[in-house]
C-alpha cells in the first residue's frame, strides 16, 4: 500500500518491546513518529535507535510519540536493544514492533520490493493529532537518518497547525516564517502583532509567533 501525505494513518495493534500495542490508543491525541529499520543486528540500524532514545525528550516537548518497527521478532529485538546501549549509551525507551509477517510493514508500504524483497527500508511517517499522515521520508538501507531534520519538520508542522504559517527553505527555530496565502493583509495585521515584511505580495514574512 502506498501511504500519501494527508491520507488517514492505517490503524493497527501489535507485538512490541513493550507489550501490544494498537497505534491509536498509544497516540492519544499527539503526534507521533512511525519509523522502520531494515533488519536487528545491523550496524546502522543499531546507531538509529540509540539516537532517536537521546532525542526522546526532544520528541516529548513537542507531544510526539515515536515508535519503531522491524521485521524480526519480538525475542531478536529484546536480545538487540542490549547492543544499542552499549554501542550508543543511550538505552532504548520507546516501543519496537515486532513484524515477522509483515502486516505494519506491508499497511504502511515499508517493504520496497526492488530494494529488497524481504527488509523494511528506512521510512518515516509524521502523524498528525487528526491521525493524517503529514510526512513520509524513505531512506535506503545504507543511510542513517537525521532525527534532528525529523525534529525541525515537527517544529513547521506544528507552527502550520497552529499559526497560520510556512517555514522557508533551511529554516530553524527562531527564524522568521511566511504567512499563508489564505490569511489576508488585513488578517494578519491582526494575527501577527509583531508585525509583516512583503518582500512580494505573494511571500509575506513575520518574526516566528511562538516566541
Ligand atoms: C544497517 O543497518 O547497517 C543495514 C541494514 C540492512 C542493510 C544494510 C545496512
């Protein structure tokens, strides 16, 4: 199946490293990361997971839950999680679905079959409060992730959702963001007290809202 931005997040209960769990209930009314590893034992995967536990806090300030997802078993991942604290010091606090056949894998169209026919490649979905899915990444096997770059989309999200506003290219936290075309001159007098700059009519910037 293949998972497009703004369709409904696949609902789904299974195994993990933390008991079973159905997706929506672990969710609440959050926003949560959906990622997949190919495979346990593997040098990068392991350096994933260790990086995504130190960033919990992180993913915890902007009420996002993370939960990973492999297509070995429940017992392999529970003997792995040893190795990721001992090679990244970090030990591994969030839930990892246990996939042996395949159902999130193929639900949410992890399993690129020309890449391989039986591995999850490194997918990422951001879902939202709605439970729509607001991003999808995919990585080959041989790339590790930037969870800080999966950190500053959540951060645009966010301010999107809740302000009325886009983030320009290479943006970061603290910089100034664009006013949506769907907000008038006028509304945005009022919506942005800190006033606008029109360096077109069409890119109206603002100092971020939030801060
Ligand atoms: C890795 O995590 O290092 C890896 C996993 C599967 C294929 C290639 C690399």
């Amino acid at each position: 199946m293949t998972i497009r931005l703004g369709d409904e997040a696949p609902d789904f209960t299974a195994e993990t490293t933390e008991g079973k769990i159905n997706l929506y209930e672990y969710l609440g009314d959050g926003w949560g990361v959906l990622f997949s590893h190919p495979k346990d034992f593997t040098p990068v995967c392991t350096t994933e997971l260790g990086a995504v536990a130190k960033l919990k806090p992180e993913f915890e300030k902007r009420n996002t839950k993370v939960l990973a997802v492999s297509v070995d078993p429940v017992d392999s991942h529970h003997k792995w999680l040893g190795d990721i604290e001992d090679v990244t010091g970090s030990a591994v606090n969030y839930p990892v679905i246990a996939d042996p056949d395949r159902t999130v894998s193929d639900l949410y169209g992890m399993i690129h079959p020309n890449a391989s026919d039986t591995l999850t490649v490194r997918s990422v979905f951001v879902i939202g409060p709605d439970k729509k899915v607001k991003l999808t990444i995919t990585y080959p096997a041989s790339t590790g992730r930037n969870f800080d770059e999966i950190l500053r989309v959540i951060d645009s999200l966010q301010l999107t959702a809740n302000y009325s506003v886009a983030t320009p290219a290479d943006w970061k936290e603290g910089d100034d963001v664009i006013i949506t075309a769907a907000v008038s001159d006028d509304e945005a007098k009022e919506k942005f007290p800190k006033g606008f700059e029109a360096k077109k009519p069409y890119l109206r910037v603002t100092p971020q809202p939030n801060r």
